[in-house]
C-alpha cells in the first residue's frame, strides 16, 4: 500500500485482500526491489508496537516473496485530481476512501435484504429489456433489438405489480436506467433500485414499510460501519437518532411553508414565489428538510406532477396517493412511492394525458382487467441513500464504477 525506506529499514505498509492494513518492517536490502501495490508474501513475528500506524502492531519480517512486482508508475498518489481518480477507478477502488465506501454499500444492501426477508417478503429479478417507459419518455435509452425498438428498464415496477396477484408482496434489487442528460451530483444514468410492491395495502401501510425498512438499515449499517463511517468523517450520532415514525407532510402543507419562508422558483428567466402544482426541486427540498434529523414523507402530491400509475385521491380529486421520502438535511429524495391506479378507465385515461400509447401497456392493463387488488410500492435509489449515510456530496462516489452522461469508463 505504502513503502518508507530508511537506510537500514524498509517500512512495507501492507494491505489485505479486504482492506486491512499492518505495518512491516524489513532490511532495507531485501525489500530494495519493492514498488507500491506489488503482491507480496511476508512471514515474520507479529509485535505489540505503540507506534505502529494501524492497529498497534507491526511484523518484524524475516522472508519476503514477490508474486508481482508492480510497474512504478502507479497513478494513484495523495494528491490527485477527481477526474484523474475517477478516470482510474479501477485502481482508485484501492484507496481507504473508496474501500470504506464499499463497505457501507455492501452493508446497506445486506441489512435492506435482510429485513425483507426476516417480514417475508419475497424476492423476485424483472426483465431489463423492455419495450415500455415506466417513468416518462424521455430518459429511456433506446436498443436495438433484432430489428425492434426496445428499452433498458428504468424501473421493474410494473412488472412486480404482476407479481403480487400471485406471490403477494416482493422485492426486487436490480439496476436501472435512466438516460439523464443532466450533469448532477444526485443522478446516474444506472443505479441500483430497491423496488417492493404489496397487494392489499393502503398509502400508510407503504409509508410504515419504508420508515421501518430505512431504519433498520440506518441502525444496523451505523453499529456494522461505525469505523468506516467515521473515516468518511459522517456524523455518526445523527444517524444513530434516526427513528421511525417519520413525519409526514402533506404537499400543499410544503408549499406553504416555503412561501412563508419567502421561496421563489425560477422560470423562464423569471423568479416567482413557489405556489401549487410546482414540483419540488433540489432547493425546495433542502429548504424544507434542512432542519430535521429524521427523513420526512412529502404526501399527496397534484397528480399531474405524477407518473400516470399514481392511483388518485378519490376523495380528494386532483391528488395523488403517493408520497417521496426526503433524506435530512437537504439531501433530498430517496424514495418515490405510493398507491397505483386500479381502475383500467382512469389509468387510460392518465396513459392518454401523458401521451403514451395505451397499446403499448396492453398486458399492464390486463392486470387491472383481469381481477385487480388495491395494491402499492416504491422504489429507492441505493445510491441516494448512500450519499446521505455516508455524507458524501457526489453520487459518483457512492458507487463503484459510476455511469453518468460523459462516462462510461473504466
Ligand atoms: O422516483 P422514481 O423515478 O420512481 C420510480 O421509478 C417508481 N417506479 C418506483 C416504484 O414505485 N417502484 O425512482 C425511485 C427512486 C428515486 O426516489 C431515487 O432514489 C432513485 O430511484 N433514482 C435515481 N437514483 C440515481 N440516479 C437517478 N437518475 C435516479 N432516478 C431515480
Ligand atoms: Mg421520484
């Protein structure tokens, strides 16, 4: 990981195969060949040493075997560039910043799994190849398919809604794709999408499963990745005061307080106060939530700020049963989620407003042809959820090999 000679001694910072990292020292002659991230065996006595960077111990060593000598000009050094790193995540992946990452990662999808399976839910993979949006047109991405058109999936939602006729509530943890043109810290064009959909249950229902889901993930990723976590300089003690139940509130409640709050949108070059049927941006959220500790659930938004399966209020006509969860702190929205429309006159009917082609969504709407159930679910993005856990501003770090508008490599 790291080499320090001395004229006498050589100090070999080694890593491990899962990041870990002990100190050894050997005579400087037998280690003179040595290049940073070379593979090598060492055998020696370990020894209590105060002094040692990592852990208070170190290896005195006695033999040491090359496997591969690595090339001197490794790229990666102290200082670097976010494009440099980015351009060689490959290697960047090594770093103890990007080794912590991983680890949170890999402990958010472990403890989500976990408590799905533990309130049996089941899990299921939908198709990625597609020939329908889910979530608007306009951030498909086209491929050719033998001669047709076809669509990577932006969301498997509508495929776990057939699901739950016959397997009851199920999830499923798959990529998604959305080709956004916008350079911005919260989008990829692929990301990893929790999606859980349940037959027989009311917006409330669905808003209990995702605070308990979002808190048992935050408390177990927290105790597992405490160390790590505070690597990532997170406050941890925030995190640790997460708890359900999270606030709702209702949209047009939002909306008021951010004109109290003197918000203003801006719109065609002009700035006006933020009023109903404006969609909350990434300012309106931070405004709203910048104050609270815990996430809060945005309910009720107009419908026609909705994708066109949001079930609407019936008694409440205008508004659709669907709620976002917002991460503190103006972290913004980590879940879209809510009831789905279950009469096929009204869910044509919204097909047709959006311009899509009911044709399209023909086996959809045999779903509510065909002995439909008031059902719901919701997706959140892992990689949102990241960026708030782990404090870090830019999703590209949240993610292993990022893919957005300009990369696609390594
Ligand atoms: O809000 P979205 O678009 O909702 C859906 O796709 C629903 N069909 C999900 C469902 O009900 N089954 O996406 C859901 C979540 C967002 O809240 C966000 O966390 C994440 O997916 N997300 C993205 N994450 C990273 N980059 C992007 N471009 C994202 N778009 C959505
Ligand atoms: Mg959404």
């Amino acid at each position: 990981h790291r080499l320090r000679r001395q004229k006498e001694n050589t100090f070999i910072i080694i890593r491990d195969d899962r990041g870990g990292i002990i100190q050894s020292v050997f005579r400087s002659e037998k280690a003179s060949h040595l290049t940073v991230e070379s593979s090598i065996e060492v055998d020696g006595l370990l020894q209590k040493d105060p002094r040692a960077p990592e852990g208070g111990y170190e290896i005195k060593g006695n033999n040491l075997k090359t496997f591969n000598l690595a090339q001197p000009n490794y790229p990666i050094g102290e200082y670097q560039s976010t494009e440099l790193l980015l351009d060689n995540r490959h290697l960047a992946l090594r770093t103890r910043r990007m080794i912590a990452i991983a680890k949170v990662r890999a402990s958010i999808t472990k403890f989500a799994r976990q408590w799905l399976i533990e309130n049996d839910w089941m899990e299921v993979t939908a198709p990625v190849i597609v020939k329908s949006a889910v979530e608007g047109g306009s951030t498909l991405f086209k491929l050719g398919y033998f001669g047709e058109d076809v669509y990577l999936s932006q969301s498997a939602q509508l495929y776990l809604e057939a699901m739950i006729f016959c397997l009851g509530p199920v999830w499923s943890l798959t990529p998604s794709f959305r080709a956004e043109k916008s350079r911005t810290v919260r989008h990829l064009t692929e990301f990893l999408h929790l999606e859980v959909e349940a037959p027989w249950v009311s917006l409330e229902d669905i808003l209990r499963v995702q605070e308990q889901l979002v808190s048992f993930i935050v408390q177990n990723v927290t105790n597992e990745r405490f160390a790590e976590l505070n690597q990532l300089k997170r406050n941890v003690t925030e995190l640790k005061n997460i708890q359900a139940p999270f606030d709702r509130i209702p949209y047009e409640k939002a909306i008021e307080i951010l004109q109290t709050k003197g918000f203003r949108i801006e719109e065609n070059g002009n700035s006006r106060s933020i009023k109903w049927g404006d969609d909350l941006n990434v300012d309106s959220e931070r405004e709203l939530t910048k104050h609270y500790t815990n996430p809060v659930f945005v309910v009720g938004y107009p419908i026609q700020l909705k994708a066109f399966y949001v079930k609407e209020d019936r008694e409440s006509l205008g508004r659709g049963l669907s709620a976002d969860m917002l991460a503190p702190k103006g972290f913004g929205e980590i879940t879209s989620g809510g009831l789905r429309e279950d009469d096929i006159v009204s869910l044509t009917k919204r097909l047709e407003e959006q311009g899509l082609n009911p044709a399209t969504y023909d086996w959809y709407l045999d779903l509510r042809r065909y002995g439909s159930v008031p059902h719901g679910g919701f997706g959140m993005g892992i990689e949102r959820l990241m960026r708030w856990l782990t404090d870090i501003e830019d999703i590209k770090d949240t993610v292993l090999f990022p893919r957005t508008v300009s990369r696609v490599v390594p």
